[in-house]
C-alpha cells in the first residue's frame, strides 16, 4: 500500500503536490485507487491483525481526502504543514465591518420568514454569503501558496504504503489484498516538500481568514436550515 512514514501530511499521502491549489479530479482518482487498494472488505478472509490495520489504513485514507477535498479543512491542515499553528479556537475576527454584515445577513434570514417571498430573500442572502467565501477562499489560496513548491506540479505515483498513525512498520505488512501482490510505487517526489515555513504575520493572517470563512459557513448552513424548514412547510 503505501509510505509507513509516520511524517507524511495529507497531500503526500495522495501524492498530490503540498499547495491549497488543488486538482480536484486527481485527487478524487488518488482516493478511489487507495479505496481499493485498503477497503477492510478486501480483507475479509486476512488474520484479525490484518484487518485491524486495514480499518486502520482505510479510515487515514477517508480522514484525508475529507480533509483536502473541502478548501476550510485544507487550509487548516495546511497551515500546520506549513509550521502556522491553528491558534485558540475561541478567537475571533477583530474586523468589526466583517462582523456587521455577519449581523446584518442573520437579520435577513430571520426577516425573511415574513417576506412577500421568503426563498428570494434566502437566495440573496446566500449569493453574498458565496461572493464572500469566494473571495476569503481565493486569498487563502494566495497566502498559502506563497512559497509553496510544486503548484501545478503533475502529481507524484502513489506512495508505496499508508502513512500510519503509530501504524509504523504494521502498516506495510498490510501491504495488499491477500494473494496480490503490492503496489511499490515511489513515494512522493521533491516537488512535494512543504515549504518554507510561514513567519508569524502570514500566519495570523491567514487564522483570520479561516476564521471569517467559519462564520460564513455557520451563516450559510443557517440559510439552508431556513430553506428546508419553509419548504417542509408548504
């Protein structure tokens, strides 16, 4: 299967090159290919050793293609590659116009229960709130890359097994299903090294925009709650 590296990040272990730019399409063949390669029902005839570290290899694989197929959780995972640090979860955005219009979207939503025609009034509300995750995504993308190697890079072969969470060694003895043979592809190449380390501004600077990104979110899955509740009602 794959690399036993206990020090591969979410991209490496996709062969994907370290970068918030990603090529969506490779990384959703990546996931499909190491799907099938440690899909616990492929084991299902293995020792229970064996099977225990197949869940193990197959719930890393589904933990990081979540985790880099959804531009928030990639930012974050890539700010700690990159040495950022995510900070105090209890902060928040200091940037008091950003939090009027959080204020001011929410009293949209709420008003637009008694609106002449509430689903007009959401879907407003909603194509602000995608102009704003729009713009935070794309300067994230800018800070992040910046002195990120490998962007646009081809993707690397499939690290040959999955990194392991204290998997260590176990993990490669898993190697592939039983009776066939595994897969030695090489391992990431140079073009996915990390980085430089992000310096404490740029780091700051993007913790606040993951930050207002996750009020936008919260905002946004609130207008689909509203959406969904008036549509039941009708």
């Amino acid at each position: 299967m794959f690399d036993p590296s206990r020090n591969q990040n979410h991209f490496q272990l996709f062969g994907l090159p370290v970068s918030f730019t990603l090529d969506s399409e490779a990384l959703a063949e990546r996931y499909r290919l190491l799907r099938q390669t440690v899909h616990p029902d492929l084991y299902a005839t293995a020792s229970d050793r064996e099977k225990r570290l197949a869940l193990q290899a197959s719930t890393l694989v589904n933990e990081a293609y979540q985790t880099l197929r959804d531009p928030l959780t990639r930012a974050r995972h890539l700010l700690e590659v990159r040495g950022g640090g995510l900070g105090d979860d209890q902060e928040t955005t200091q940037d008091m116009a950003f939090l009027m219009e959080q204020m001011e979207l929410r009293e949209a939503l709420a008003a637009a229960r008694q609106a002449p025609e509430p689903h007009a009034a959401i879907e407003w509300v909603r194509a602000r709130l995608e102009s704003l995750a729009d713009g935070l995504i794309a300067e994230m993308g800018a800070r992040l890359d910046s002195g990120a190697p490998g962007i646009g890079a081809t993707p690397a072969p499939l690290p040959g097994p999955v990194p392991g969470t204290g998997l260590g060694d176990d993990v490669a003895e898993v190697g592939a299903p039983p009776g066939q043979a595994p897969d030695r592809a090489p391992g990431p190449s140079s073009d996915q090294a990390c980085g430089s380390p992000l310096d404490a501004a740029q780091a700051a600077a993007i913790r606040e925009l993951i930050r207002k990104l996750q009020f936008v979110r919260k905002c946004e899955a609130e207008a689909e709650d509203l959406e969904a509740e008036l549509d039941e009602a009708l």
